[in-house]
C-alpha cells in the first residue's frame, strides 16, 4: 500500500495531532486567556475527524497502513466514532466546572486531543507495538488529567493512585507482549495468530493471560477494578465523565480486536477468563455500590457491573457477541455521559457539590426537570423496558443464548437485579424523601443540551435508532473473525 494511501487511513490521527501541536504552541503564548477559545477548536477538530472517520464507514474491505501497523475497517470506525462523540461532549462541560474555581487552563482541551489520539491508535492496532504506543498516549494524558484540579487533595491523589496503578498494568501488559512476542516470533496480529494456531505453548498462554490481565485493568473489570471508585470520586467530575466513557470505549474495543485477531485461533484459552471477569465484575460492581453514599462512588460501582454485562457479549466468541458489545457500548456512552452531566448540574449557589444521597433529597422538588433526567437514566442504567439501556443488555443475553451459555446468561440476568437496588435508591430519595439541602443552583445551557441529548437517546425514542444501530454494529462485527 502506498505512503499516501497510509496517510490518508489514519488522516484523523494525524489531523487531531497537528491541531493538538498548534494549540499546545498557542496555550504556551496566550496563557489562560484563550482557554476558551482552544476548547472550541478542540471540538471542531474532534467533529471534523468524526465527520472523517465515518465517510470511512461501508467503503469495503478492512485496509493496513504502514505496512500493517494501523489498520481501517469498520469496527475501527464504529469504535472510533464513539470515543471522539464522548470526548466532544466532555468537553463541551468541562469549561463551567473549572471556570468556577479559576482552574480552566489551555493545557486541557489539548490533553483530551492526544488523549484521543492514542485512543484511535488503540482501537485500529494490528501490531503490539502499534497498540502499546496508543495505549501509554492515552494513559500518560489520562493521569494528568484526573490530577488537573492542583488545588484540590483528593484531584491530586485521584491522578497519583491512577498512575502508580496505571504503571502497573502497563508493565502487566508489557511483560505479557514480550512473552507473547517470544513464543511467536512476531509482534503482528496476523503472525500471532498464525504461530499461536500451529503451537499453543504454556509459555504463550502466559502470554496471553497476562496481555488480558492488563487490559482488564484498563476497563475496570474485576478484580483490576480497585482503583475505579477513589480515582472517579477524586477526579474532576467532567474527567470522571470522561473516564467511564471514551477511554472505556477503546480499551473494550482494543480488548475485543486482540480477542478476535491474534488469540482468535485460541478461545478456549481466554473465553474462561472473561466469563470469570464478566460475572464477578457484575456481581461486585452491584454489591459495592450498595453501601455507598457518595453518587460519584456509586456510578464507579455501576461503570464496573456495566463492564461485566458488556463482557458477556465477548465470551460468546461469536460475530452476534461482538455486535451486542457494541451496541452496548453506544447505549453505554450516553447513559454514562448524560448520569456525569447530571452531577456537573448538581450544584449550590456557591458552586459547592451535591455529593451525596442526602444532597439530592426532594430533587424533585427543587428541581424537578433535572430529577426527571436522573430518573430516566438510572432506569436506562438498570436495565428498565422500554428505556433503551434495556435493550443493551437484552442484546448481549441473546448472544450468550445463541451461543448456548444460557447459564451464563441466566446468572448475568439474576445478578442485574441486585443492581436495580441502588439505581431504584436515586428515585425513592429524589422524589418521596423530604428535601434536606439547598436548591441545585441555576445550570449553564451547554450542560442541559448535553444532557437533554443524552436522555432523548436512551428514551424509548432510541429504539428508532434500533435498525440503524444494529446495521452498523453488524458491519463493524463482521471485520473481525474467530476460528471455526
């Protein structure tokens, strides 16, 4: 394939980096005065690689750039598409929240750039260096980000615990790649599975099992998923939004890709694991936010149990699997956002947040259309018909079905009621409990279009999406392949 041809596959890539240099070298010469002015361009060039990124969409056949390094085709895309909507809409927020405490810097919509940067490498990785040079972009941007906050302790403790922690899971991974790499000979997708096929060594299970031990961490699955709650309660609140969403998104889809690719010959090898992964991650993910108070804490919770739902898709190993993951993960975006944006909105007059379930008591009282949101969304996130987020999780049980693991699905289905407690919690104390505090102070207008799009996707209006989501979700499927 020709240089050009490889420049113009990635041209996202390399059009969100050029624009995160220019702004970097425009931050370092404005200071904090074109702050806002850097956050416009940052969304107008995250939508102009999303315009970008999906006239890609349906063109044919998956194609390589650089001599098989990055790869285009249409899971590629979808997943894509979703990182750069997520990280438009964090962005979007993320303004008001720092401007209120004199913190909203240039240096921010810039490391959301690279950060999706090494995003998209992630998602279109068909070489393991390829997928850990995106991986440590992402990660490196990601830590600075839930420390941004300087002045507040639990902002910097959020960012150190995710490093030393994010370290270790990138050392995991890399140890698992070099081990991988051993038994191979290779560092391609292709080869990989080609070598793994005709020889499975223990060595190379090794390989495998710590390659997959490390990305578990990175989407917050059980039991890698201790740092999720204290750095998404410490984090700034649109950071936490944007943790549970973007970065999610491409550290599934990198999961689903290597799954598929390299240990596609071998699934017996990993197809335990995750089912492991899947039901603990469900199980702990709603046993843990149970007992929590703080609502941040909770959607920590609730990220990991949607994690494990998301998972079973993956353990059927089938092509119908893959598509339920990413209709999912579409449903999954907007839900998340949208529940962030609500307690971005949950604010008194001095700008003070609305932390805990005591904070929201008789929200619908004092505010009654932001209770409204917070009731669809929970029900969405508890899996409530006809809300949308039903949907999702119906499409995964059918996929495990089909794949005849009705055990699984079973145990997946009984587990999600223990998760309806806590989400049922939000309703009982936001509209029968008698109001405690003050009134959510008067919210920006971005944060109610934001959160009006979220709630209008995951209402029983969604399902109209249902056809043209499930074509696109089938499309991206169908460029990955499992052996027979």
């Amino acid at each position: 394939m020709s240089y050009s041809t490889s420049l113009y596959l990635t041209g996202a890539e390399i059009g969100l980096s050029l624009t995160g240099l220019v702004l970097l070298l425009v931050t370092a010469w404005t200071g904090e005065r074109a702050a806002r002015a850097i956050t416009i361009a940052a969304v107008a060039a995250l939508f102009g690689a999303l315009v970008f990124n999906l006239s890609l969409f349906g063109q044919g056949v998956a194609a390589d750039a650089f001599s098989g390094l990055f790869r285009s085709d249409n899971f590629a895309i979808f997943a894509k598409s979703l990182v750069y909507i997520a990280t438009i809409a964090c962005l979007i927020v993320a303004p008001r929240y720092f401007d209120a405490r004199g913190e909203y810097r240039g240096e921010y919509p810039v490391l959301m750039l690279f950060n999706a940067v090494g995003m998209g490498m992630m998602v279109s990785a068909i070489d393991l260096m390829t997928l850990y040079i995106g991986l440590e972009m992402s990660s490196l941007s990601s830590y600075v980000l839930a420390s941004f906050a300087r002045r507040d302790g639990k902002s910097s403790e959020a960012g150190l615990k995710y490093f030393v922690l994010g370290g270790l899971a990138s050392g995991i991974i890399l140890y698992g790649v070099s081990l991988v790499y051993g038994f191979s000979g290779t560092t391609s997708y292709d080869g990989i599975r080609a070598a793994f096929t005709a020889d499975f060594s223990t060595g190379a299970m090794f390989g495998t099992v710590f390659v997959l031990a490390g990305v578990a961490f990175k989407i917050a699955a059980v039991p890698f998923h201790m740092w999720t709650p204290d750095v998404y309660e410490g984090a700034p609140t649109p950071v936490t939004a944007f943790f549970a969403s973007a970065p999610k998104v491409a550290a599934v889809a990198m999961l689903v890709r290597m799954a598929a690719g390299p240990f596609g010959g071998q699934v017996e090898a990993w197809q335990q694991i995750v089912i492991f992964a899947a039901l603990a991650s469900i199980v702990v993910g709603a046993l843990g936010a149970i007992g929590q108070a703080n609502l941040k804490r909770l959607l920590a919770y609730s990220s990991i149990n949607n994690v494990g739902f998301i998972l079973i898709g993956l353990a059927a190993a089938t092509p119908k699997g893959i598509e339920g993951v990413l209709v999912y993960l579409f449903i999954y975006v907007f839900m998340t956002i949208g529940s962030f944006v609500a307690l971005l909105m949950l604010r008194d007059a001095k700008g003070k947040a609305l932390a805990t379930f005591d904070d929201i008591s008789g929200l619908s009282t004092t505010s009654p259309a932001l209770a409204w949101c917070l009731l669809a969304l929970m029900f969405s996130l508890a899996g409530i018909p006809p809300l949308f987020g039903f949907w999702a999780k119906f499409v995964v049980f059918q996929a495990a079905v089909q794949a005849d693991m009705i055990a699984l699905a079973a145990i997946g289905i009984a587990a999600s009621v223990i998760g309806a407690f806590y989400y049922i919690k939000f309703i009982k104390v936001m509209f029968f409990d008698e109001p405690k505090g003050a009134a959510p102070a008067e919210a920006s207008v971005s944060h109610w279009v934001v959160l009006g799009l979220s709630v209008l996707v995951i209402s029983p209006l969604g399902y109209l999406l249902t056809p043209w989501l499930s074509d696109m979700a089938g499309a991206a499927a169908q460029a990955l392949f499992f052996a027979a």
